[in-house]
C-alpha cells in the first residue's frame, strides 16, 4: 500500500496519529547536508510532524543566507503539529507548510532561483511524480535524498539509470 499512487491518501489518514519521524542520525544527516551544501531552498515532500524540518530549518538558519524550507504534509492535524513544533524550535520563519496532496502544492510557487535540496519522505508511490514536478527547479548540484527508496524500486532505476538527468 505504501508504494501506491492511489492508495496511499487511505493510508496516511490512517496514520494521522502515528508519529513517523527521521532517526536523530538521519536528522543529522540531513543538516549536514544542508549545511555542505549551503543549501538556501529545500524541498520536502512529507512533513509528518516536522522533525525532519526542524533539522532542515535549522541548517537554513545556520547557513545564513536568506533561506527557506518548503514543506508538504497531506494530513491537516500533522500539518498543525509540524506548524507547533517549528513554531516551539523558533524556526516557522524559515518554512512554508503547504497543506494538502503535493502534487498540487508542489505544483507552484517554487523559489526562481532554484532548489538546493529535497527529501523525498511522504508516499513512496509518488517519488517519481514529486521529482517530475520539482526536475525543472532543481540547481545542478542540488542533493535528492529519499527515505526507504527501496520501498520505491521504479524510483531507484530511474535515479541510477546512466542515461537518466540524475
């Protein structure tokens, strides 16, 4: 059900309650790659409850340089959690939480400049649509992190595939 295209909105109502957070490790991860990066706008797709966007929001704040996170949750009560948690972290100035199924709100208003980094961490099922959308925004050197890419095999072939853009 996780790597549906059509299923995946019964199953994250489901999980409106479960707390499906980034390890403190991946966290890590992921700020240190914001930071080398010196990532300025960042792209997660999957919000849950904003532990993932805390770490990014802070490598924003510490990379200093005007920066903002977009994020996306399809589950109202989390998008609220993630607003409070951000807001409690003093990072909600650094995010847009964009409420409601990606494919629409990742659909527009994507910084002009280009994006630096993504984290590909909602339903495994849309990864490829989520990086279609974003392809066109994405700096050459910008950094794709998917969470359990191995739940999405067809993702995978298409990111390593030697005459893919990625």
């Amino acid at each position: 059900i996780m790597k549906s295209k059509t299923a995946y909105v019964e199953l994250y109502t489901r999980f409106k309650d479960v707390y499906l957070a980034v390890s403190p490790e991946t966290g890590s991860l992921l700020y240190m790659l914001a930071r080398t990066n010196k990532a300025q706008h960042i792209v997660e797709f999957g919000t849950s409850f904003g532990v993932s966007s805390i770490y990014l929001a802070a490598a924003l704040r510490d990379n200093n340089n005007g920066g903002k996170l977009i994020t996306t949750e399809f589950e109202t009560s989390k998008a609220a959690r993630a607003r409070a948690n951000l807001t409690e972290a003093g990072l909600i100035d650094l995010v847009d939480i964009r409420e409601g199924d990606a494919l629409k709100t990742l659909s527009a208003d994507l910084p002009a400049s280009g994006i630096d980094l993504v984290l590909l961490d909602g339903a495994k099922g849309l990864y490829q649509d989520i990086l279609a959308l974003l392809q066109g925004h994405l700096k050459v050197e910008a950094i794709i992190v998917a969470d359990n890419a191995n739940s999405c095999p067809e993702y995978v072939e298409q990111v390593r595939s030697p005459t893919g853009k990625f």
